[in-house]
C-alpha cells in the first residue's frame, strides 16, 4: 500500500474528503516525524512505538578491498509494534 491508497482508505473509513484525508495523515507523520527529532517517544497503544536508537561507532569492511573502515555512530528510527498489532498480523 502506498500513500495514495492509504489517503483513500482514510477518507472510506472516517467520511473525510481525500483532501482532508491527506492533510491529516500529513499532519500525523509530520508531528511523529518532529517529535524523533527532538528525542521524544512516540507511542500508540494497541499500534506501538516508534522511537530513535543510537548506534554505536563500529568497524566494517569493504567488500571490494577487504580494507577496513570505521563506521561513525548514528541515529536510527526504529518502529516497535504493540501486542494488538502484533496478534492481529498473527490471525
């Protein structure tokens, strides 16, 4: 499912026009997308969590060269689901 198909399913199930549909799924991925960055949890009963990890610097290789290299550390989004979600995907 793509965006679009997502906007669609949104304005059949909640009445909403698709223009209205967009705009509140661009405003919901718009304040979790704000709240990673300022290192906030976002968490959804029932759906889960979505949250920042750090990663630690790290050694890797190149696979052309086999010249080592150092990986710098970063930050990752990470999404958990929830026990509802979880068991529905389940059947």
């Amino acid at each position: 499912m793509n965006k679009a198909e997502l906007v669609n399913v949104i304005a059949a199930k909640s009445g909403l026009s698709k223009k209205n549909s967009e705009a509140a799924l661009n405003a919901t991925l718009s304040a979790i997308e704000e709240a990673l960055v300022a290192g906030e949890k976002v968490v959804l009963v029932g759906f889960g969590t979505f949250e920042v990890k750090q990663r630690a610097e790290r050694k890797g290789r190149n696979p052309q060269t086999k010249e080592e290299i150092v990986i710098p550390a970063s930050k990752a989004p990470v999404f958990k689901p929830g026990k509802g979600l979880k068991d529905k995907v389940n059947g």
